[in-house]
C-alpha cells in the first residue's frame, strides 16, 4: 500500500479506531444505527425512514462509530462511498431498494476508481443494488490504445467494490451497467469486486502492530456485463470465501457484442485487444509491493487479457463454492461475448479449494496455472504455493473446454465435465503430480474426453496419476473408462 494512499484515505487514523474498537469492544457502540433517506419522504421504507436524520450515505458513514450501522432508505443515491472506519454495517434498509449509481465524476484512489470502497476493517456493505453508466460509444478511436475519448457524461469504473482490509463481508448485492454499450461503450466497470491489499500493516500510537490478514467474504451477490473481471481475488495475505454468487457475463444488450463463434470480433468488444489488455490495471498488492520481484503495476492481471467470472492470483487463498458462472458461448450460430475462464487461479495460494460450483457456456469452465485463456508473454510473480488446490464436486458444461490444468499437485476429484465443444479435461505440457479421480468426463461433443500432455507430444505415459474416471475417449489410452465398454 503506498503512503500516498495511506494519507489519502487515513489509514493512519482508522488503524488507530480499529486499536481503540478492540479495547473498547463492539457493544460499546451497540445500537447505534443512523438512517438514510434520499428526500426525507421516507417512502417504502421502514418507519424510521421518515424521521431518517441523513439524505447522504457518505455523511452517515462519517459519522458512524465504529461497529456502528448505516441503514439506506428505498431511492436512488448517486455518490461515491468510502468506508474507513472498523466494523461499519452499511445495509440497504430493503433488499435491493436503495440504489447507488455511479457519478459522473470519481475521485481516485492511487490511481484507481472505485464506486465504493471498503477501508476499515471487518466493515459489510449489504443489499444494494449498484448501477454503473456503460456510456455511449467512443466518439474517436485513438490508433495506438484502441481507445475513445471520453465525453465527460459518465465515468470509468474499475471495480464497483474495492475491500482493502481483512474480514469483510459483501453480500446480497446486485452490481450491472446502465445502458445499452454494456462492454463497447467508454465507461462501464472493469471489475465487479476485488479483494486486496489486506497486508495492511500499521503501528498504533499504542505501539501495537495491526494486519489485516482474516478472512473475508464475498456471499449471494449477482454480477452481471463486467469487462474483464467478476470477482477477483489478488495479493499473498489476501483470504476470501467466495460463495453463492452468480456471474453474468452476456452483454445481451450491446448491439456491438454478438457476433458468430466462428468469426471476428468487432473491435469494441475484442477482448483480446492490445489496448484491453493494457487496460487492465488495478493496482493492488503487487503494485506496491517492496520486493523486487513483484510485477510491474501495468503488468498486474495482464495474464487475464480476457474476461473471468472469478479470479485469484499472487498468493491468494480462496474457497470458491456453490457459485453459478455463465456467459454467452453458442456453438451453433451467433453467441454474445463470451468469458475466457468460468473460474482461474493464476499462481494463487495452495490450500485454495474450488468446489460445488457450475460454470456453464464460457470458453474454460475451471483453469488451473498460467496456460488458458489467451494470453500472450506471461509475467513474473512473486514466489508463492501453487500445488495442493482441491478442484471437488464442480459441474462444467456446454463449454468449449470443461477443465483446463496447467500447474502441479492439484487434486481434481468428482467433478463432472460433459457436454463440452472440444473435452472434459485437457493437463497441459510439463505439468506432475495432478490426482484425476473419480470424475465424469464422458460424452463431450468433438475432441477427447481425458487428455494429459503433460510428457510432451508422442511420448506415452503421463506423469499425473489418473484413477477411477470416465470418459469415452482417452489421449493417452486408458486415463478413463468408457461407460458403455463392452464386457
């Protein structure tokens, strides 16, 4: 975290309330809950809504305790939120009735944009419904970024909820764009949730060191027309539980975006783009982390140079389960844009799990490593764990490729991969030690159901360990048994 940021957003001072909160305890500010309503009418709220003291969420928050709650009223707030202070509820007062859009205008944080941003710790931000501007179409493209001049009516988003700190919860929120140029147009919102930089570390007047390393929470959110991520977890002391949630990435609407599987993009919705992938630049941990093997801030997430519906990478550790992934894949005739991986770990932690999840019509339903999707020249990480993640009980289908592993030491285990374009599972070239065991992977459309290339072109054997699965089909012979054999 840079000091920069540190100043800009008091990290100093909400480390400080964080050490108080611990002394002073929770039920200290018990029952402190203030109100919010856009007009002071109070409609379609509870009582306390027409007596709300509050028309602003940002002044609420202000003046909330820690362990205090914000309570929003039905009705539409157009602000830019920042959460700073320790243990801060704030809740739509009715599920998805308050409303926050994006403002023409945001103010950055280090550089990047965030229509609400989660800085204290153990903070929840609960209920609402977030609508960014997709904008109009580029009036001019720039020939070197691919890249229209804005026009000043609305404003780019980079991810509609930015958690910075540990053990925070973001749940039962709807986040989509506004408009119809849903992925063409020249706002829109890169990424839906990002958990990072949890690695805070501050000193207390008290001398006391503070982190924020606790698990936090991602749970029953639906996210739809994102840009390139859905969720994204980055950063070595970064832990999140990412469950329940559905990713929706169609972009039904965009007159721009639909378009045959076997033939070209248009440009504005070209995933795999120079000028998209260099936009990719959500500076968290690895931007500002002080050794030097850490990426480059313009190389951070240039791996995912096409869209994912939920991401970690750079060491963090995630439990990704009962989550619904989909996009618009179409084998036969035109399909919408379409996501380049369901769920892809990049590099993270080795004692992540991805299990009971379905991703369904994206290009990789679950990816492991650096391999698929398409990127181009990867880019050093940190040293971090890469073996171990448990890949358990996940559906994937009507996929072009079901699973795709391009690591070590995985353990992928009852999964079911059928009915997929291309395969059910594909190990990469130079990967070992990958358990495949007890899955269903038969009956997928036009390639191989089992296929290990992880000994290289023409050589026989694998150096994984493939038990008890089916598949009618198998490179090399024998990794799967075909249910209907004779015999």
């Amino acid at each position: 975290m840079s000091n920069r940021l540190l100043r800009g957003l008091g990290v100093g001072a909400a480390l400080t309330a964080l050490w108080l909160g611990i002394v002073a305890g929770p039920a200290a500010a018990a029952g402190s809950v203030r109100w919010v309503d856009n007009n002071g009418a109070g409609g379609g709220g509870p009582k306390a809504c027409a007596s709300a003291t509050y028309t602003s969420i940002q002044a609420a928050i202000n003046a909330s305790p820690a362990w205090g709650t914000v309570k929003v009223c039905p009705g539409t707030y157009s602000e830019q939120l920042v959460v700073n202070k320790t243990g801060v509820t704030v809740e739509s007062a009715r599920l998805h009735a308050a409303h926050i859009v994006a403002p023409a205008s945001l103010d950055e944080f280090d550089g990047e944009a965030a229509l609400v941003l989660l800085n204290g710790w153990a903070d929840k931000f609960i209920g609402f419904d977030i609508g960014i501007a997709s904008g109009d179409l580029p009036p001019a493209t720039d020939a070197t970024t691919g890249v229209g001049a804005q026009d000043g009516t609305c404003a780019h988003v980079d991810a509609a909820i930015w958690s910075l700190n540990g053990r925070q919860t973001i749940r039962r929120n709807i986040i989509h764009p506004n408009g119809p140029y849903s992925l063409s147009g020249e706002c829109g919102y890169d990424y839906g949730i990002v958990f990072g930089s949890s690695d805070i570390v501050a000193t207390t007047d008290s001398g006391t060191t503070l982190t924020g390393s606790e698990v936090s929470r991602a749970a029953s959110n639906k996210i739809t027309d994102f840009r390139f991520g859905g969720i994204l977890a980055e950063g070595p002391t970064v832990k999140v539980h990412i469950d329940h949630n559905r990713l929706l990435f169609l972009h039904t609407k965009d007159p721009n975006c639909s378009i045959p599987l076997s033939g070209s993009s248009p440009a504005a919705c070209d995933m795999g783009a120079p000028s998209r992938a260099g936009m990719q630049s959500v500076q968290r941990v690895l931007s500002h982390a002080p050794t030097s093997s850490a990426a480059h801030p313009s190389q951070v997430n240039s791996q995912f140079v096409e869209s994912f519906g939920i991401g970690a990478e750079a060491g963090a550790a995630v439990d990704v389960d009962y989550n619904n992934v989909h996009s618009g894949l179409s084998v036969i005739g035109a399909s919408n844009s379409v996501l380049a991986v369901g769920i892809w770990l990049i590099n993270a932690d080795g004692t992540s799990r991805i299990f009971n999840n379905i991703v369904t019509n994206v290009f990789v339903g679950i990816g492991m490593g650096e391999g698929f999707g398409p990127p181009s020249t990867p880019v050093a990480h940190p040293a971090v764990a890469t073996d171990g993640t448990y890949i358990l009980r996940n559906q994937t289908f009507s996929d072009f490729l079901g699973i795709g592993i391009d690591s070590d030491a995985n353990n992928v285990t009852q999964n079911t991969s059928t009915a997929n374009f291309i395969g059910g599972i594909v190990v990469s070239v130079g990967t070992s030690s990958n358990l495949i065991h007890g899955n269903n992977f038969a009956y997928n459309i036009e390639g191989v159901d089992c296929e290990d290339d992880s000994t290289g072109t023409g050589t026989l054997g694998t150096n994984n360990t493939w038990t008890n699965n089916l598949g009618v089909t198998s490179d090399p012979t024998g990794l799967c048994t075909d249910p209907n054999a004779p015999g």
